[in-house]
C-alpha cells in the first residue's frame, strides 16, 4: 500500500506543476483525477489551484496592461 500512495503522490505533485504551466491541462487533469473514486481530494485540489492560478494571471495580465 505505500507504494501506491507514493505512486499517487508523484503524480499529484506532476498535476500541481502543470496546473501551474497550464492552468485548462492542470483543471483536466484535475476532472480526471476527481473521478477516480480512491483519489477525489487529489483531483480537487488540483482544481482548486488551477483556478486560483488563473485568477492570479488574469489579475498579473490586467495589471501589466494598465500600467504599460
């Protein structure tokens, strides 16, 4: 059982690092991982940071354009 939850645990932290190079690739994945009945919390993190990554380069994108 360790391994698997290390398994699991790797690609939690690959989901985090593309939610956050490609926030729509990050909430996808998210999708995927939250319909897995055994990793549900996993998926919605990921989610979870996908959209609040994507706030927060839509604020970034608005406020370099009003101040440029």
């Amino acid at each position: 059982m360790d391994k698997k939850f290390g398994f699991w645990k790797k690609w939690f932290w690959i989901g985090l690092a593309v939610a956050t190079l490609n926030v729509m690739a990050g909430f996808v994945y998210g999708i995927a991982l939250a319909l897995e009945s055994s990793h549900k919390k996993e998926g919605i993190a990921i989610i979870v940071w996908s959209i609040i990554w994507g706030i927060i380069l839509f604020g970034l994108s608005y406020w370099i354009k009003m101040y440029r």
